[in-house]
C-alpha cells in the first residue's frame, strides 16, 4: 500500500472484533486488495486522538480476507485500540519490516504467551502451503502460556494438529483439571518435540527472557546461529528508518528486522529492551 506521504496513514474500518483472552483482543479489518503483506510485518496503527502504535500482522498472507490484529492492553494506545468496536473507524499505515525467512526445513516454532501472535500467520502459511503441495516438511508448534486462561488461539491449535503438525502446549502454573497439557517452560519440553535439530529452523517469539533461554537451549543442541530466528519488540515512532528511536546494535529494528537471526543478534550486538539477549 503506498501513500504520498509515508507517515500518512489510512482511514479503514473494524470488520469484527472478539475478546480472545484477558486483556487481548483480535481485530478483523477492511483492508483494499492491494494491500499486500508477508507473516512477520507489521502495521503502524493509529487510533485518533490516543496515538500510534506498532502491532504485528497475524493474518495468513494470501489466504486471509481481512487483515488480522491481535492487541494487548498495556498502555494508552493498545488501550484505545482494544475500546474499539465493530463497524469504528482505525487508521493504518504500513506494511513494514523484514518479514521472517523461508526454507525447505523442517519447522520449530516457539511461541510464549501474546508471542504467538506474529508466528500465526507463519504456521497458518507453512501448513496451507504443506496441504497444497504434499510437502513431507515437519512442522512442530511449541507454546508456553502463563496459565490454561491465557492461551490463544486454543481451537486452532487443535486445527494445526488435524492439519499435521505436532503440538506441545505448556502452561507455568495450571488451576483447572480439565487442562490436558503440559506443566513447566517451553523450554523443559524439547525432548516431546523430537527434533533433528541440525536440520531444521526454528522461529521464536515471546517475552526477553524467553527468547533468551530458548536460544541459548537451541544452539547448544546443535541448531546452527543462522537458523535460529526471532522477532524483537523496541520502542518506535516512525516505523519506516526515519527517526532512530528503535535504533539498537547499529540496526534500525523497525526497518532491518523486526525479525533477525540469532547469528546477526550476536554479530551486531543487538540488545532490545533492558536486558541481553546472547
Ligand atoms: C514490531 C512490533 C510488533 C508488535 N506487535 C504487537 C502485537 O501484535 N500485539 C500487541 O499487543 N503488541 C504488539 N507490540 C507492542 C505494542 O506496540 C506495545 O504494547 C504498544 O506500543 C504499547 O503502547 P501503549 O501506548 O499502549 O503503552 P505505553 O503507555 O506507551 O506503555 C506501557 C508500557 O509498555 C512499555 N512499552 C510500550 N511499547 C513498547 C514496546 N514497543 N516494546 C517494549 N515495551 C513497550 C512501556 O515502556 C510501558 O512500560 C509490538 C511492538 C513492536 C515493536
Ligand atoms: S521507529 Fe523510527 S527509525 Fe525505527
């Protein structure tokens, strides 16, 4: 979607939106059919009157209608955000960022808690593109929630599953009989997983401390620093390489990721947030 002016968003409108969980909220919108993107993107969204935020797209590229947002209160925007209803008004500018790499591997993802948001379209795409092709590829979900009332995306999950793909769901602390996974980090898991490590890549998302021990884990069972990626949160305004707020490791994570590799992380010394990530 080009506009004259890149920091000029675009008027477009809430198609449906549903409470998904405590606090999080996944937003259907109109978008024009031009509006083209690639799973690990986002969109600067603007709510008037509030301020602009940035959220990763969680819809499948090329196979979604409308485009998909799923959005955490934390703040004042993501706040105004998540008081929108059907049918108001949002602004959008976008896509941005480096989208996540694609091979013939098989695929490990590693999603912790509202991570999981920009690795669904990834998974929705690898398993539609599985389905159409025959394709023998693995593809493994791994996903750690704080407790069973904070897991998203629980009925699809259960789809993936029908759709061939091996499925570890982990909660820290589980208050509910009913729940039927597993207990503990997603990283105490692995061994379920059954993983050929050297030859499969692994896309990760989720708080810092996270990202950090699931790395740390993966390379020390031997998956190579290259195939090892992820996709970092900082503080942005412009979204689009202008204003150097999300400047970090001499990167610009708005423009040259948000997603990078663990070798780039280590070789550029990216630090996002207050804490390392190698
Ligand atoms: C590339 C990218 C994709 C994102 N995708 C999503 C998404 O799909 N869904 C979602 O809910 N959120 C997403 N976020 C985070 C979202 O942009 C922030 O939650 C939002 O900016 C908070 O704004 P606010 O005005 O509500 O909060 P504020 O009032 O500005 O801040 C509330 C608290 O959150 C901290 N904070 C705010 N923004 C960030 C940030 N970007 N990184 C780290 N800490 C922050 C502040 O320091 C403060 O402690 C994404 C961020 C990035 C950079
Ligand atoms: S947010 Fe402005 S340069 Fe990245």
């Amino acid at each position: 979607m080009t506009t004259t002016n890149i920091y000029l968003p675009f008027k477009t409108s809430i198609a449906n939106v549903k409470e998904v969980a405590k606090d999080v909220k996944l937003f259907s919108i109109s978008v024009p059919a031009d509006f083209t993107y690639q799973a690990g993107q986002f969109v600067m969204v603007s709510v008037i009157g509030a301020g602009e935020v940035p959220i990763s797209i969680t819809s499948t590229p090329g196979v979604s209608k409308d485009l998909e947002l799923c959005v955490r209160t934390v703040g004042h925007v993501s706040s105004a955000i998540n008081a929108l209803a059907a049918n108001d008004s949002i602004w959008l500018r976008g896509p941005y960022g480096r989208p996540f790499p694609i091979n013939g591997q098989d695929a490990l993802f590693i999603c912790g808690g509202i991570g999981i948001v920009p690795l669904r379209p990834l998974i929705n795409q690898m398993l539609h593109n599985r389905a159409a092709t025959g394709s023998r590829k693995k593809v493994t979900v791994m996903y750690g929630s704080r407790n069973p009332a904070e897991v998203l995306f629980m009925d699809e999950a259960a789809r993936w599953q029908e759709q061939g793909a091996h499925i570890v769901m982990t909660v820290d602390t589980c208050d509910i009989e009913s729940w039927k996974g597993c207990t503990g980090l997603v990283t105490d898991h692995f061994a379920k997983a059954n993983i050929d490590y050297r030859n499969s890549t692994a896309y990760i998302c989720g708080p810092h401390v996270m990202i950090k021990a699931t790395m740390r884990d993966l390379s020390m069972m031997g998956m190579p620093d290259d195939h090892i990626i992820t996709t970092l949160e900082a503080h942005m305004k412009c979204g689009v390489g202008k204003c150097g707020h999300c400047y970090c490791g001499g990167k610009l994570i708005c423009e040259e990721g948000p997603v990078f590799s663990l070798e780039e992380i280590k070789k550029y010394n990216i630090k996002p947030g207050v804490d390392d990530l190698v």
